[in-house]
C-alpha cells in the first residue's frame, strides 16, 4: 500500500497548493477583473429565439418563417449578450447570413414535399455553434493553445461536416479550455467565459464556451466533446442538454488534441443544446453510419424500464460533499417517477464508485489496443516541439510570463506521479472490471441509473483549483463506457441550475435520451436566464 499512501498525499498537497492559489484568484476578482451592472445576462425577448432546432427546421421547411430572419435573431442576440459571456470566440455573421439567404432561395425554387426536405436536411437553416476544439473551415481549433493560435481550418471536423450536411449554418465557434483538459473554461487566447446565470461563476469545462452559449440563448444546438464529463459538466452548471454517447457511435475526427491510446476509448463527441427534442435527431446525424450501433428507432416505453438511484459516490477523500439541494432535486426526480410513472426507483449503493477519480486515471494513462500510448500532457503543451518544463512554466506563470494556464501547468507537473502505471495499480483495472460488471449487469438493456452530474452547483471563478477532482462524478462513465444525458432540473434558490445524470447500459442511449425528454417536461427543462 506504500505507492498509494504517497500517491494520496500528493494528491491532497495538491488540493491545498489549488487552495492557494484559489484564494488568491479570489482576491484578485475582488479587486480587479471586468465587471458587470448585472449579475445574470438579460432575458430574451425575440420569440424565435425560444424554439427548438427540431421546430425552426420546420418553420423554415413550412416556409412559414424566413431562414435569414432565424439567424439574424441569433446574431442580434449574440451582439446584445455575448460580451458578458464571452462565449462564442470567433464569430462568422457574413457567412451565415449568406448561407441563410441561400437557404431560403433554395426553399423559394425547391417543389419537393416537407417530408423529403426533412429527410434530406433535418436540420435546414438551423444555427449552430462549435467547440473551439473542432475543426469548422476558416476559422481556428487551436484548444486555447497560443502556439497554434493563427493556423486556420481548411476543413471540417466529420460531425461538423454531417450537420452543415444537414443543412445547420455555423455562427461560430466557442470557448474552451486549454487542451480541452480543465473545468473552467479560460485560456491565454480567448480569456475567460463567464455563466449566464451568474458572471462571477464558471461554465464548466471543457466545453464551456458552448455550454453558456446556449444557456444564454446566443445559439441552439451545439457540438462538444467529453472525455471526463466535458459536455456534461458544463452541460450541468448551464442549465442545458448535453449527451455523451456510447463509445465509437460518433466520429471524433477533426478536433484536437485528438485522443491516443486507450483514451480514444473514452473520448466521445456528441450534441449539446437547450431542448430534449433536440438531442436525439443532432445524434442521428452527427453518428453518420454510426447510428447502426444505437436503437434509436426503438419505441420506449418508460413504465417498463427499471430504475436505480444513488445520491452520492458513497465518500471518497478527493471529492467534494454533494450539495443538499442537489440530493433534494434528485429525490424530487425519484418521488415523481414513483408517483406519476408507478415504477419503483431503487435506492443502490456501488461502493466502488468511492473510486471513479482513481479509476478514471487508471484507464486514462493505459495503453491502447493497439498498444499505443497515451500522448504526454508536457509534449501537448509543448505542442511536439519540445515538451513544456513544468515547474519553469510555473514560475514564468507566478511573474505572468507564461502562455499557459495555472490547470495545465499543475497537471504537467503531476502528470508523472498521477500516471497510475499499469503494473503498479492493476488493482484499480481489475475495481473498473467488477464495478463494469456489476453496473451493466444491473442495466441491463432497460435500466436507468440515476446519478449527481457534479458534487456542487456551479462554483466561482477560480474555486475549481481547489477542488480538482470533482470532475471523476462524470470521469467515471467515460472510463466505465456508457452512454449518459445531463438534464437540467431547474434552479435553487441562488437562482443557479440543478440537473443529473441519466445513465443506461451501453448502447442504450435511447433510453436515457426518452427519460430525458420526460425529465423536461416534467420539470421544465431549461429556464432562461435573467428572469430570476
Ligand atoms: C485542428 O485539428 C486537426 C485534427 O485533429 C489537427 O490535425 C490540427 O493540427 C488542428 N489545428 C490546430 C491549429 O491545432
Ligand atoms: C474576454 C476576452 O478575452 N474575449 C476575447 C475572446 O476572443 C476574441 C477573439 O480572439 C477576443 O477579441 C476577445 O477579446
């Protein structure tokens, strides 16, 4: 047990160093930083902007409203908003509204009936945004890093490509952290993106930037990606949908850094945005041939599917304690399947689950099956130059000389201590097969599993730094390979979004994606921000 007893000191030095430096973020908001009159962005006023992609798609199809109006409306309300976000980070207005006009042209001159324009283009004249990570022609997927800040798409990422196949227009593309590695979402290229529902508080990470882009209503379907939770954290402390499909159903093609050795397994690229309808049709599209491997067609009737819940990961050291109006939200969700659905909602208790940051970096640092590994963090930051020096890069950071942020620079120089060696902690391989057993085996192919999306409702700038490991509440499922839908559940009383993570067997994202669609209405789903 020695190497683990070291490992876990480390691993709570490491959590009083973010302290720290936490602390002094703090106090560095308190005085200085840029400030808003308000604390939440304003509420939305143009109706358009309060419709589905599904339902704008057929508006538009119905000729029963102008696809140039669509945008336009999305554009006014990035102009109106998008400065308190800083959201989106590279707009393309000029481009969108040409494709808008085309689209309507094309609409004008086009005799075929709605359903063949629904088949071909189920998404005709929708607008969308993308994560800066993905590749989206003409504009840059540099993931924050400064080295790679002027290289230019010249073509689109495979599910870009799908959905302005589809027929969605780009507004443009949005924040994310550095190397896509962090839940605040702030890099030395676009700064820092800031909550709707409250600017001093973060978006989550890594795919932050579209996480508050939609939640702010500045745009309507989104792609992310997520190898430990980033589409669903941000997902979460935004008020939003955002699903992370079973592993190699969507193509991942086109983004960078790109996932190597047994992490490709667990990096999974897949649809973020304000309503359930949503959800499923981006998937459909965004799989491609992919969609095969899912039972998307199959009807889902939620009377017969069983249902397990657990409140917390049973206490883990790393973790933070879940909120209370978290566990309550959760309970409500539990009461009103019981009550409204008849269905009993088993109370479960995984006492692995006490180990899912473990886990999760354990399967992270593992080999391929092609016995590749893993790319080093210091050689991403160094972007195959040469490696990064860590502890030089912290202090260039401590005297504001370098171009990478404090999260990068202490995960470079934690990466080889983290790197939970295969030989050393085949313990934690052999925890990750029990506990996969004992999930998938209690799922089943008609199971759903209840779970918190994060310990905690959207922290304060900075506060992620001192809570580093939080993150393994989503980690968990990338390692375990199951599909999984955030939902949103409101907000608490703070006025800042609730939500949890649905959970299925593998393959079985059409259940989670039906529980989803019945969470929304039955608890609202997403709520606009400002008009708390
Ligand atoms: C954009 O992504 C592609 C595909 O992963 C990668 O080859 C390319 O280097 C990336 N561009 C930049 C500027 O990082
Ligand atoms: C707040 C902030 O730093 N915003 C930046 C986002 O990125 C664009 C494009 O690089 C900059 O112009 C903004 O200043």
């Amino acid at each position: 047990m020695a190497p683990l007893f070291t490992v876990r000191i480390q691993l709570l030095l490491l959590q009083a160093v973010g302290f720290l430096i936490g602390l002094v973020g703090q106090a560095v908001r308190a005085f200085g930083g840029p400030r808003f009159s308000s604390r939440t962005t304003r509420p939305v006023t143009e109706p358009l902007l309060l419709l589905s992609g599904v339902q704008l798609a057929k508006l538009i199809r119905q000729r029963k409203v102008k696809c140039i109006d669509v945008v336009q409306a999305y554009i006014n309300r990035i102009k109106d908003v998008n400065s308190m976000i800083n959201g989106i980070v590279m707009y393309r207005f000029e481009a969108a509204k040409k494709e808008a006009h085309a689209v309507d042209k094309k609409l004008a001159e086009n005799q075929e009936d709605e359903a063949t324009l629904e088949k071909k283009w189920p998404f005709l004249g929708v607008p969308l945004t993308v994560k800066e990570a993905f590749q989206l022609k003409g504009m840059p997927n540099s993931s924050g890093l400064v080295s790679r800040r002027n290289a230019i798409s010249k073509t689109d990422a495979t599910v870009v490509a799908l959905l302005k196949e589809a027929g969605a227009i780009p507004l443009g593309i949005t924040n994310c952290s550095e190397l896509c590695m962090w839940y605040e979402s702030s890099n030395k290229i676009y700064g820092r993106s800031n909550n709707p529902y409250d600017l001093q508080r973060i978006v989550g990470g890594s795919s932050g930037g579209e996480g508050c882009t939609l939640a702010a209503a500045c745009s309507v379907i989104g792609v992310g990606s997520d190898i430990g939770g980033s589409i669903r954290m941000p997902a979460f402390f935004n008020g939003i949908f955002g699903h992370k499909p079973s592993p190699g159903v969507v193509p991942n093609k086109g983004q960078f850094p790109m996932a190597m050795g047994a992490q490709e397994q667990f990096q999974c690229t897949g649809p973020m945005c304000r309503y359930a309808e949503d959800l499923a049709p981006m998937l459909r599209v965004m799989a491609g041939p992919g969609i095969k491997k899912l039972k998307l067609n199959d009807k889902v009737n939620l009377k017969d599917l069983k249902f397990y819940w657990m409140e917390h990961d049973g206490g883990s050291y790393l973790m933070s304690k879940v909120d209370q109006d978290l566990i309550l939200a959760q309970k409500k969700v539990v009461a009103h399947l019981e009550t409204m659905l008849g269905v009993s909602v088993q109370h479960v208790k995984l006492k692995q689950m006490k180990y899912s940051f473990q886990l999760w970096v354990t399967m992270m640092s593992a080999k391929g099956h092609d016995g590749k590994e893993p790319v080093k963090f210091v050689d991403l930051l160094g972007d195959h130059g040469k490696p990064i020096k860590p502890l030089w890069e912290l202090i260039k950071w401590c005297l504001g000389l370098s171009v990478h942020t404090i999260p990068s620079i202490g995960l470079a120089l934690l990466e080889e201590k983290l790197k939970y060696n295969y030989e050393k902690y085949r313990k934690f391989k052999a925890v990750e097969e029990s506990l996969h057993k004992e999930l998938t085996e209690m799922l089943g192919d008609d199971g759903i599993f209840l779970y918190p999306s994060h310990p905690t409702v959207a922290p304060k700038h900075h506060v992620p730094l001192t809570r580093p490991f939080n993150f393994a509440y989503t980690g968990i499922f990338n390692a375990l390979g199951l599909p999984v839908t955030q939902c949103p559940l409101g907000l608490n009383a703070k006025g800042l979004p609730l939500g949890i993570q649905v959970v299925a067997g593998p393959f079985n994202d059409h259940l989670t994606l039906a529980v989803a669609q019945y969470l929304e209405k039955s608890f609202g789903g997403w709520v606009c921000p400002g008009k708390f």
